[in-house]
C-alpha cells in the first residue's frame, strides 16, 4: 500500500476512471473520451483504477485471436495508447492504480504498467500501486484499490439484488487495513457502479437531559470513522460485455471472454466525488 499526503485544496472534484480493459476489442473507447473530455474542461482531478490495459498473454485461456488481435495485442503498445488516451489531463492525475490485468504473472516480469505510462511515458510522478490511501484535503481520507470484489446476487428482485450486491461490497471493504479513519473506501474490478451512502441513524443522548439526535457522521476523539459512516464504492468499467455486430459476408463472431464465461452486462462510466470547504460532499455515479 502507497500512503500519500498531498492536499489538493479545499473545493474539487474528483474522477474514478477504471477497467478500461483496452486491448480488448469490446472496449468502450468512444464513452472513455467522452469522460476524459469532460474531466479535462472542468479541471477535474481523477484516480486511474486500473486494469487499464488488456495484458491477456496469448497463452491465457481468456485470450481469443478475435478480441485481442493485432497492434492492441501487445502490452507495450496498449500502454503507449493508453498514455496517449491520458495524456491531454496528465496533470489532473492524483494517482494510478495496477489492477489484476496489469499484475499479471505472464508480464510482470518484464513490465510495470502504471510505472511505464505515469513515469516512461507521460512524466507524472504519482502513487503507482495497487492499493493507496491519500488525504487530498483537510478532512478528506480515501483510500482507492482495485480491488477483488465481484458482485452478482442472484436475488429476484431487482431492488433486492442492488442492496445485496452493494451489502456484499460494503463487507469485503469495510475492514481492509488503513481504512479506520477515511471517509471514502473505493474499489473497481467488478465492472458495476456501486455507492453505498453513509447510514443515518437516530440516537438517544446526554447526561443532564436527554435528546434525539440524527446524523451520518461519526468521527472518533482520534479520527477514527465508524464504519457506517463511510461511502462505499465500486466504480464501472468501459469494457463492454459483448461486441454485436450485424450478420453480413465475411463477418465472423468476435466472442469476448466475458460473454464465453456468461458474465452479467457491465455498467460503461465513472465515479465522481464533490469535496467542498474540504469535505466529502458528494459521491455520484456516472453511468455514460
């Protein structure tokens, strides 16, 4: 885990742009540009989630000669269009992330991709890490992971899958270590937009008289957050789960690893976070 503590300042706003996957042909590239457009002209500081490249190695049996043919195929060159992709909003960056994709056994030995494209590539010195935990302003803790948390409640009510799933987040989050005293616990990899909100809760209190009190928002005598008074969030992906193209001469199936393993449909955009006078604010998904 990287620790970084770099105020930002008190009033901004902050991107969580992850699991873009590119390399993969069903890679959402047109939504991407769109985000890092809209990042860029509202001077939106952003969080790189990782799995930013496809890294699948020819022998991985997700690998497929349809989704992951030609230049995009090779790691090097995914990084390099990632860096490109990137490159317009580099000094937005407050951190980059080495999701699974990026850790994996067939590359790391010769590569680090979040170090190749922040450092090599773009010339940002930012955490590069699989997990990092940041204060970027007076009273704004987070810590950012990709994470390992995949969600898919079988439940039969749609109401009732979203509260599960997101129950199920929460859990596996709450206690990751250094998470005790931030306000905002964020993972990606499960490629759906998920925010579990701060609980608020009713307390019977005092000494010489009692009375009721509502709040979200608990902080210890030193920092330390309960539990539920912490934004949980997994943010989406932009790597779709199939690639339909019409029936014609010559056309053949491209079949996604993701559609061959029967995953769920994924949520395509980011997560965005509004700190203001130094505080969390606000957490929304944006769903593109």
């Amino acid at each position: 885990m990287i620790l970084c503590d770099k105020i930002i300042g008190k009033n901004f706003k902050l991107a969580e742009v992850g699991d873009l996957h590119l390399g993969n042909i069903a890679f959402a590239e047109d939504k991407l540009d769109e985000t890092i457009d809209v990042i860029g002209t509202n001077n939106y500081r952003f969080v790189a989630k990782g799995d930013m490249i496809e890294g699948i190695h020819v022998l991985d049996p997700r690998f497929s000669p349809a989704a992951h043919k030609g230049k995009h195929a090779m790691v090097y060159e995914q990084c390099r269009i990632v860096a490109e992709k990137f490159r317009p909003i580099k000094h937005l960056c407050v951190a980059w992330i080495n999701g699974n994709h990026e850790l994996s056994k067939s590359i790391q030995p010769i590569i680090n991709p979040g170090h190749v494209i922040t450092r090599d590539m773009l010339g940002i010195n930012v955490p590069v890490a699989f997990t990092f935990k940041g204060r970027f302003a007076e009273h704004f803790m987070g810590l950012w992971t990709h994470g390992n948390v995949y969600v898919n409640s079988m439940a039969g009510d749609p109401d009732q899958i979203a509260l599960n799933n997101a129950i199920r987040m929460k859990r596996k989050l709450r206690n990751l270590p250094g998470t005790g005293d931030c306000n905002l616990i964020s993972c990606a990899h499960g490629h759906k937009a998920i925010h579990r909100p701060p609980t608020d809760r009713q307390y019977i209190i005092g000494i010489n008289g009692l009375h009721s009190t509502r709040t979200s928002n608990f902080i210890g005598p030193n920092g330390e957050t309960d539990e539920n008074s912490r934004h949980y969030v997994m943010s989406p992906s932009y790597l779709k789960t199939v690639e339909a193209q019409e029936f014609g001469e010559g056309v053949d199936d491209i079949l996604t690893y993701s559609e061959r393993f029967g995953y769920s449909d994924t949520d395509i955009g980011c997560i965005l976070s509004t700190i203001k006078s130094g505080y969390l604010e606000h957490v929304q998904k944006v769903i593109l």
